[in-house]
C-alpha cells in the first residue's frame, strides 16, 4: 500500500512517499502558486519514477494556501480518480482535540504536526517548525491536547526583509560562523540569523514550560522544518530533531481514515 503524503506550505512543498508506515522517498519543491494542476501531476509523476514507486494507493494531504489546494483538488480529480485521499480538515479523522479559542484558526500542518509529536514522542509535547515565512511552536498537553502555541517571523522572511530594506546588507547562506562575533558581514548576518533564533527558540521553550509548569525531562521538545538546520544545532532546548514530523504525521492521518 503506497501513499503519497504532500505538506504544502507558503514557501516548500514537501512531497513523501510511504510503504506502509516507512517513508521510502520524499522531496522538497516550490509552493509555486501559478503552478497548474497538470504542471503539479507531471511534478509528482516525475519523483513516482524517481522514488521506484509502481502505483499510488492513497493521498493525505495538509495545505496552508488555498490558492495551492485548488490546483491539488483538480489534479487529484483529474488524475488520481478512484483513489482516497485525505485532505487535513473537517471531517477527517486525526485524534487530536484542538482546545484553542478559535480551532477553524489552527493551521492544518500544526495540527498534523501534532498528532505526529503525540504519537511518536508522547505527551506533554512541543513542536518548533523552521518552515522559513515563520518559526511555529505548538504545545500539546500531557492529556494529548493541541493547547495552542506561538508564532515568530520565520528565518527567511526576516533575512529577505534586512536585505529588502538595507542598502549594504544581502542574504546569505542560514550556516554557523566562525564565532558569534562576526568578522565581516556575512558571518554577522550568520551569527545574527543563527545564534539570534536559536536564543528566540530556547528563550520560548524555557517560557512554555514555566506556562505547563513543568521541566524538560518530563517534556519532548520536537524540532522541525525545512529551514532547521543549523539554528536547532544551537540549540539548547530541543531534545529530537525530525525534519519529517509533518509528512509521518500525514501517514498517520491516512492509517486512522482507511481503517
């Protein structure tokens, strides 16, 4: 049985493929909103023969852009006719309970990242997503309940914001300086952008469990993302790093609706 998991969020898509529950392939693409459904199907064809994959049996899907989720709604129909797929949203089944003011506000891949966090680490929980347009923390309670979180300006969107609206000042590559003073301007960059967000990270981590009250040895602490990389090096808080907590929890997702 092969699924294939899609997590499309502003910046990347990421594009998994599972055997049973073992992720056998997964890929990274843009989330280029002009993208047609025809454009997005020969996309997925192309890593079906890249991952080896003979057939696909089931979709789960999260998706954070509506303008996205129209074009996969049409591809699905037009090209995937017959084969269930699981669109993270009402009426799909996660276990999850989302006790917030608002739960229709909660994004679909916080909710899935979640799931994946109860149900590969346990609870209490926290999740740190790196997905580059915002750094996300998501608590779930010891009772396995999506608690609410927080959201801070992602490592991307504050990096093409400083060379955006700064004469002398560009991107540059997200990797560790030689130290966190800075020699020139890139390693200040770097060390601004590395060290500045790690601190961000641990800085929240240390306040959600004071808000929990409890410790780190009685909580997971989950990082996450596409962007992770070296920031979550630095970081003193996170105690696993799995860059592919959404598309494990989309697994899950499938596992719970096809039973």
């Amino acid at each position: 049985m092969t699924l294939l998991a899609l997590d499309v969020g502003n910046l990347d898509t990421s594009i998994g493929f599972f055997d049973g529950a073992d992720l056998v392939a997964d890929f990274v693409v843009s989330s280029e909103a002009n993208r047609t459904a025809d454009e997005w199907f020969l996309l997925i064809d192309g890593f079906v023969r890249r991952a080896g994959v003979e057939t696909i049996d089931q979709v789960s899907v999260c998706c954070t852009v509506p303008a996205v989720m129209r074009r996969f709604r049409t591809c699905f129909e037009r090209y995937f006719s017959g084969v269930p797929v699981w669109v993270v949203g009402p009426g799909v089944r996660t276990g999850v309970p989302i006790h917030t003011d608002n739960p229709k506000e909660v994004g679909t891949d916080r909710v899935v990242n979640a799931l994946a966090a109860k149900e590969f680490y346990g609870c209490p929980a926290i999740v740190v997503d790196l997905n580059g347009t915002a750094t996300v923390f998501d608590v779930i309670d010891a009772a396995g309940r999506y608690v609410g979180g927080a959201i801070a300006p992602g490592i991307e969107v504050s990096l093409d914001a400083l060379a955006q609206r700064s004469a002398q000042l560009r991107s540059v590559e997200i990797t560790t300086p030689r130290d966190v003073i800075g020699k020139n301007t890139v390693e200040a960059l770097q060390s601004g952008t590395v060290f500045g967000f790690a601190g961000l990270i641990d800085a929240m981590v240390d306040r959600i469990l004071d808000s929990l009250d409890t410790d780190i040895s009685e909580v997971a602490v989950i990082g996450t993302g596409t962007h992770a990389g070296a920031v979550l090096d630095q970081c003193e808080l996170i105690t696993h790093r799995d860059p592919k907590l959404t598309l494990k929890g989309l697994q899950v997702v499938a596992a719970r609706n096809s039973e």
